[in-house]
C-alpha cells in the first residue's frame, strides 16, 4: 500500500499529529503481535 496515501488518510481522518503518531503506533504493535508466534 502507498504509504503517502495511508497519511493523507490519516490527515483527513485525524488532523491531530499526535493522534496520527499514536494511531501509527498502537497499528505497528498490533501487526508485531499479530506476527508473532502464540505462546
């Protein structure tokens, strides 16, 4: 996926940065334990 186009979508959604930094984030950790093998 183009990765300018996911921020512009952010931008629309949530013009906060904070919150788009916070968004960005908490996706990244759940995709890591989605990765990750179950215990």
């Amino acid at each position: 996926m183009n990765v300018q186009l996911i921020t512009k979508i952010f931008c629309l959604v949530t013009p906060d940065f904070v919150t788009v930094s916070q968004a960005v984030i908490f996706l990244f950790q759940r995709i890591g334990k989605a990765l990750q093998p179950a215990k």
